[in-house]
C-alpha cells in the first residue's frame, strides 16, 4: 500500500516554510526512488495555521515542520519496517 503525504500549501504554512519543505519531500522521493511507494499532493489548508508549516504522513501530522528536521521525518515514516 503506497504512503500518502499531504503538504499543506495555505498561505501561513507556505510562507512558513512549505515552499521550501516540498522542493525537500519531492527530491527525496526522487533520490530514494520512492515515485511508486508514494503519493504526494498538496492541500489547501490543513486546519492547523497556527502550527504550521504542516505536513502528514498517512493519519499522522508533523507540525511545525523544519528544514532540518524533515528529512529524518521522511526517513523513519518511509523506511520504517510495518
């Protein structure tokens, strides 16, 4: 079953750092090889403005999403042994 990442791309989470944090998610899928495991979309607004930037993983939700930090995030929710 494919993973299913959802980025919020709202105003307050793109301009706080989702621009940026989709350019990471998408060259990581495509470092990785990952086009066919994954379904990455974008949304308008995830309800959380105030947590933001945001982004979920399947049922679960990252806030306050940072450059530094996400590509661990994508390591352990992608690579994880189910």
């Amino acid at each position: 079953m494919k993973k299913q990442i959802v980025i919020c791309m709202g105003s307050s989470c793109f301009s706080r750092g989702n621009d940026r944090n989709l350019e990471i998610i998408e060259e990581f899928i495509a470092r990785h090889q990952l086009d066919a495991e994954v379904d990455l979309r974008g949304s308008r607004c995830e309800g959380r403005c105030d947590q933001g930037p945001v982004f979920k993983i399947d049922d679960k939700i990252f806030s306050h999403a940072n450059q530094s930090d996400i590509v661990e995030i994508l390591k352990e929710n992608l690579f994880a042994n189910d």
